[in-house]
C-alpha cells in the first residue's frame, strides 16, 4: 500500500491526539503508560471482534456508523479496523479515538 509507510506516523498521532484530548477534557490526567500496554487499547490491526468487545459503549459507536450487524458477521475474528475502515469510507484514525477513549475511561 503506498501510505504504509505513514502507519507508524499515524499511530505517534492517535496518541498525541489522545493526549491532547484528554488533558483537555480531563482536568489534564496524563494517560498512564499502562493504558498502552493494554491488550485492550486498539491500534488498526485490532480485529472487528476485539474492537466491538473492547467496552460495553463499543456497540454505540459500530452503531453510529450503522454497522450494528458487525458482532453476527462472519469476518469479524478477521478483519481489522484498518480494513473495515477502508471499505465503509470511515475514518481511521477518528474510530480509534472514539473506541480507545472510552476504553481509557476505566482508568479515569
């Protein structure tokens, strides 16, 4: 893929953007670094299961993008958020912010 190389740019961003929003809208709380270790935090090879099963709020979100039916499809243990962003037209990076805050939200 020609953008492939930004991949890792793009993941430094989701965090920054992460951090900025959260010192923002958390009375400035640093994201421990134990949210980053997390097996639950979700970087774009996050499968759509691991990503809808992260946190009960998760289903609101695959919602919003009327993509409900994604817990019963058959390639859910397969596919990544990186791939079912590109064939929905959704944004990469705003999904995985949306997914991750609320995951974050445990540790707040």
């Amino acid at each position: 893929m020609f953008f492939k190389h930004l991949y890792p740019l793009l993941e430094s961003k989701i965090r920054t953007r992460l951090d900025d929003l959260f010192s923002t809208y958390q009375d400035g709380i640093a994201i421990p670094d134990s949210f980053w270790n997390d097996p639950k935090y979700l970087d774009k090879e996050a499968t759509i299961d691991q990503a809808y099963h992260s946190t009960p709020e998760a289903k609101e979100i695959f919602n919003a993008y009327n993509l409900s039916a994604c817990d019963h499809c058959s390639v859910r243990f397969d596919e990544t958020l990186e791939e079912a962003a590109q064939a929905y037209s959704i944004s990469l990076e705003i999904w995985q912010i949306q997914l991750n805050c609320k995951i974050f939200n445990r540790y707040t």
